[in-house]
C-alpha cells in the first residue's frame, strides 16, 4: 500500500478530524460537569489551563519530533 495515494491520506485526515472532534466534545462535556458539580464558573480557570498546557506540550512534540 502506498502511502500517497488519494484514500489513504483521506483515511488518515478522517481520523485526525476524529479524534479533534472527540477531543473537543470530552472539553466541552467536561467544562459542562465542572460548572454543574461545582455550581459556578471558578473550576473552569483551571481547568483552561490544563488544556493550555496540554497544548503546548503538543506544539513542543512537534516542533521537535517524537
């Protein structure tokens, strides 16, 4: 199988959309249950910055290869 070929990079851009999009919902219904157990919106600030630093440690692994 040959890696360039037109299905294969659509069968992997599929599952990198995937994958966004699941991470995305988790975010979402997580700030959600944070707001709702906590009963305000103080949680979510530490919560942001989880995610910030989650996306810097993947800038970092990209920058510099794995």
């Amino acid at each position: 199988m040959d890696l360039a070929q037109p299905e294969t990079l659509v069968s992997i851009a599929l599952v990198i959309a995937a994958c966004f999009v699941f991470f995305v919902t988790a975010c979402l219904v997580t700030a959600i249950l944070i707001v709702i157990l906590t009963g305000s919106t103080a949680g979510l600030r530490d919560f942001a910055k989880v995610i910030a630093a989650f996306g810097r440690v993947v800038r970092f692994w990209f920058r510099f290869g794995s």
